[in-house]
C-alpha cells in the first residue's frame, strides 16, 4: 500500500499531460500521452501500479525547488559520500515567446542526473505497468536503452546505462562532480517504434523546456501586487493544467486522491467544469494576459453551445476536447492512495442539474467583454438563450456547487448564479444584440434577489445558509459579494462572514464547506482550501484588509515546499488532502491576492450600495495588461 505523503510529489507538466514525482526522486503518476489517458505509472494509488524512481543508493536527505520561472524541477540529494541533482521535466517543445507553450510537446519525459560534489552511487528502477497497472509490458534492452511494449503503449527509454530486466528494469551506476547521466522516456502509439534520443539531444529538449517556460513567465506574468512570487508560480500551474491542442484547463491532474484518509469520496478530476473553467478566467486575467483567457473562453463556450431549451439540464462538465460522456467506474485491482477505495475513472457528476452553470458562463463572457466584440453570432444568440434559460429555471431545485448525490435541494448559490446569469446579460445587452430581453431578464433578476434574501437568509442564525429555509452554513455564499449580489459590508453579509468564521474554521484556521448536511455519501472530509481564499477575499472586499491578509496566509499554509496545494488539508495533522494539484486552489490564491492587493490601495468604500455588474467590475476584476 502506498504511503507517500500528497505533499511530497512535485509537479511536471508539457500542457497535455502532467507526471508527479516524489521527493525522493520516484515518478509515481504519468499518463501518457494526455491528461486523461490510461496511466503508465500510477504508484501514487497502489504500490505495484508502476513508476520510475532514480535516488542514491543508501540514505541520503533531499531538497528541491523549480528552475527559476518554470516548472522544471531540481531534486538535490545529498549522501554521505557526495551530492548529486536530478532534474525533471516534461518536454514542452520550442516556444521563443511562450505563446505556443506545449503545442509541439513530444509525449517525453526528461531525466537528467548531475554531480554535483564528491562521487554518488545512483540507483535507477524502471516499471512501466500500462491500463492503471493493470498490465506488466515487456521490456527489452535494446542499443541505446529499452523499449516497453504493453496494451496502447508503446515506451521507448534512451539510457547510457545496461540495465538488469525482468518485469522492471534495474541499473546502478556512479556519478561524479561535473558528470551529466540523461534518461528520457518516450510514448508513442502502438505499433511505432519510440526514438531512443542520444545524450546530447536529451540535454537539448531540457534547455529548450526551461526556455519556453521562462519565455511565457516573462511574456504573460503581468501582475504586480502582494504576494507576486506566489501569484505568479499559480499561475504557471493553471497553465501547467492547460490542454494546449484545445484550451481545457483540468481541474486537477489526478484521480481518486480522497478528501478523507481511508473514505470513499475519490473523484476523477481530469475533465473542465464550466464553474471551474469561469474562475480560471479570472485568475488569467490576473496571472497572464488576456490572450489566455479568451482561448480558454473560445474552447469552453464551443463545447457548452447546446441548446440550453432543448437539453435537459445545461452539461456542467466536459472532456478535454470537448467530450460530453464522462461515465463513471472503478478499477477494482487499485487498492487507493492509503488503501482508500474506490479508485474511479470518469465522474457521474456531469448527468447533474447545476443551475450556477449559467450565471458561471456568462460571467465568463461578461468579464472579457470588449474582447468578444467578434464574438460570431451563434456564440452571441446560444448566450442570450442562457440567460433565457436562467430566468425560468432558477426556480428549480439542483445538486449545487458541491455537486451532491443526495436528493436536489434550492441551493442559495445556484439562485445566486442564476442572478449572475441575468445581471451580466443585462450589462452585454448590446453586445450580444439582446436589446428587446431586457425587461425580462431585470424582472427575473429582481425575482431571485427578493428570493433569496427571504428564503436564504435565516433570521436565528443571523447568515445566508445553504439552501433555502436551512439552517445549514455553507462556506459558497461568501461569493455573494464577489459577484455584486450584495455589499460585502452590509449588516447581513458582515453578519454572515462572522457566522461561516465562527463554525465553519477547523483548529488550524482553514474553512469547511459545509457541516451538518446530508450530502448523500458516508465519512467526511477535510478543511477546503478554496474556501479559506474566498473568506480572505471577502473580508477584504468588506475592508477588513488585515483581517483578510491574515486569512490569506493561513491558507497559503496549505502549499508544499514547491508551493502546490491540494483540495483540502486534514483538520487534524494539516496534512494534505484530495487531488493535487488542485486547480481550484490556485485561483483561490491569486483571486484573493489580488483583491486584497486593490483593497489595501483603495480602500474601498464597502457600504456602498452596489449594482451586480458594475460593482464586480470596479472592485473585483483588474484592468489586463495585453501582451
């Protein structure tokens, strides 16, 4: 059973897939050659499931850090005969300017081995276990280094030492001050043959990777504010969770990581969510340059234009390209990551009814506004039916943010995004030529604001609560203010703030989602790291800015030496938990970084009254500076 701490592993992407390698130098996770392809190595959820470790042979103590401005990692292992390196990446491809990052990326993985004092004896164990480990591929050594055959994949691993092979192949060798060993492992479709890159050409692509990621760090990272390092790093992270071909940013690279230690609740996070998608656009807006966010856009609105009237429920979820089927199952032969069960593969979630999709979608498109002035008019009219679709539907009940799998209920945020919804298309009415629906999206919107504040706020507990007439806190309604629904310094948001700060906190200061709600599912889960961002976030748009730096840094705590971070952190050990790295948890960073960066300028007048659009325009979205 694997016991690897989430925050040991250190993140490689080439924006089409992602590998996770461990601090001691094992690659326990990669599917190749996309996101969502079947794993090659995949240890990280059952010790004989595959990996690739190189480490000194014997004890030794490790430390690493990214090359400055990527995400190309550097594993410094120090033994008690001398000091050695080894340096990871996934290989991008060329890119002068960053802007192609990963379009020309080559399935490849690098390897790189340096001394660095003394003379280390380095001990290298490769096993491939194709299909989630389901298969032992055969290995054979070839000139050169090895090749795996096994199911869909095709291996090829360039190697300047022999190694001994039975079901894995095994090598140890020394490596001297001065000395460079390169591995590289290469997938290719079946039934091709993987190059076996000589030495030089190996150290080429991994110059060639730290250039391209410097090179988008240096043409896109526009922001200057509190907390830029971090700001920045997240934002390399988003665009390391970026499919290029398409656009689709995954909402983690990882499956089945649990939200509590030994729990069933282990989901498949590598698909786009239309709500996930929607405030990755705010973070490019603010880690990058509006270039990203429009493509994002672009690919994000193509695969939700279904007829929202004809479909019955607007999908919340898509495949990587595109794709709508995302059946859920499970592989039965993983044991999970500490022996949680079940791994699954694909999510049920996207049959769901989740009526914030509108409000998500279209304020996506409110928030690049001039930028969708060529918008074609399809995009412009499958838009304008949104809205349509949100002013009737909002008084449906749905499975909410938290995507439960118990029985619907009329969540507080779904009626607020649907609010969303309507407030933003009332402001882009002449964009998308939308003119005549006015009256009655403002009549619509009115109707939800009269709703919610009637039956989402509960006079005892003196807050917003989950869902209408509940007693339940959820820590979503902190998005009331963000999106211009009320003043985050009105009686009842302040009120609500203190409520969610005093029963929703864990000892180690980061916030819960919700307690006391019956979600449809056994156990619990830990502290989520989002919502922490967005406490911080909040408070700072009720002006409460050292109050909300406070809450920032609290959840900053949840990053690894590597500055990732998970889902959400154990309450008890703040030890981290579910998929990683999370997406969600990264634009939480950079959204509160930024609003509290603009509220220690300006001090904004948190009382005033607010108008939806035109309040999240001047107090929560940043002017982008085109690159």
């Amino acid at each position: 059973m694997t016991c690897t701490p989430i925050a040991d592993y250190a993140l490689l992407s080439d924006c089409q897939t992602a590998a996770l390698v461990s601090r001691d130098g094992s690659v326990d996770w990669l599917c190749l050659p996309h996101f969502d392809s079947r794993a090659v190595f995949a240890r990280l959820l059952g010790e004989e499931a595959g990996h690739w470790s190189i480490r000194p042979r014997g004890s030794f103590l490790s430390r690493r850090a990214y090359v400055e401005r990527s995400l190309v990692l550097r594993t410094e292992f120090c033994a008690p005969s001398g000091t050695v390196a080894v340096v990871d990446a996934l290989a991008s491809g060329p890119s002068a300017d960053g802007h192609d990052l990963g379009s020309r990326a080559e399935h490849l993985l690098l390897r790189v081995v340096e001394g660095m004092e003394g003379e280390v004896e380095v001990e290298v164990e490769f096993a491939p276990r194709p299909e989630y480990g389901l298969l032992r591929p055969l290995l054979f050594p070839v000139e050169g280094g090895l090749r795996c055959h096994g199911g869909p994949d095709t291996l090829g691993l360039a190697s300047p030492v022999s190694f001994e092979v039975t079901d894995r192949a095994k090598a140890r060798f020394t490596v001297r001050a001065g000395e460079r060993v390169p591995f590289a492992v290469q997938h290719v479709p079946a039934g091709r043959t993987a190059p076996l890159w000589p030495a030089g050409e190996i150290l080429a692509r991994l110059d060639e990777t730290v250039g391209a990621w410097q090179a988008w760090s240096d043409e896109h990272q526009v922001y200057r504010g509190m907390w830029q390092e971090e700001v920045h790093h997240s934002g390399r992270v988003l665009q390391a969770l970026t499919f290029r071909p398409t656009g689709a940013v995954v909402a983690a690279p990882t499956t089945s990581l649990p939200e509590e230690v030994g729990g069933v609740r282990n989901w498949d996070y590598r698909f786009t969510w239309v709500r996930d998608a929607a405030f990755t656009l705010d973070a490019l807006w603010i880690a990058a340059c509006p270039d990203e966010a429009v493509a994002f856009f672009d690919w994000m609105a193509q695969a939700a234009a279904v007829d929202p009237e004809g479909q019955p429920n607007m999908q919340i979820m898509f495949g990587i390209r595109g794709e709508c089927d995302l059946s859920e199952r499970e592989l039965e032969h993983l044991p999970g990551w500490r022996g949680s069960g079940p791994v699954r593969v694909g999510n049920a979630a996207w049959r769901q009814r989740q009526l914030d999709v509108y409000g998500e979608l279209l304020g996506a498109a409110h928030r690049l506004g001039p930028y969708l002035a060529d918008t074609n008019p399809a995009t412009k009219c499958f838009l304008s039916r949104l809205a349509d679709a949100a002013a009737v539907r909002w008084k449906e009940p749905d499975q909410g943010i938290w995507e439960v799998r118990s029985a619907a209920q009329h969540f507080v945020y779904s009626k607020a995004m649907c609010w969303t919804a309507l407030d933003r298309a009332i402001a882009m009415a002449d964009l998308l030529k939308a003119g005549r629906r006015v009256p009655v999206w403002s009549r619509a919107r009115q109707d939800i604001h009269e709703a919610i504040e009637a039956q989402g706020w509960n006079p005892d507990l003196r807050a917003y609560t989950q869902a209408f007439g509940s007693d339940v806190l959820d820590a979503s309604v902190l998005v009331l203010p963000l999106v211009g629904f009320t003043p985050a310094g009105g009686e009842r948001m302040r009120s609500t703030i203190n409520a969610i700060r005093d029963r929703l906190t864990d000892p180690q200061g980061m916030i819960y989602r919700y307690k006391g709600s019956d979600d449809g599912l056994p156990g619990g889960e830990g502290a989520f790291v989002l919502c922490t961002f967005w406490l911080a976030q909040a408070l700072a748009v009720a002006g409460e800015v050292d109050e909300a730096q406070a809450a920032f840094e609290r959840a900053a705590t949840a990053m690894n030496d590597v500055g990732l971070m998970a889902e959400e952190v154990d309450p008890a050990t703040g030890e981290l938990l579910g998929n990683f790295p999370q997406a969600f948890s990264h634009i939480g960073l950079i959204n509160a970084a930024w609003s509290i960066s603009q509220a220690k300028q300006h001090q904004w007048d948190p009382a005033r009254i607010v108008e939806g659009s035109a309040f999240y325009r001047q107090t929560c979205l940043p002017t982008p500076t085109q690159s």
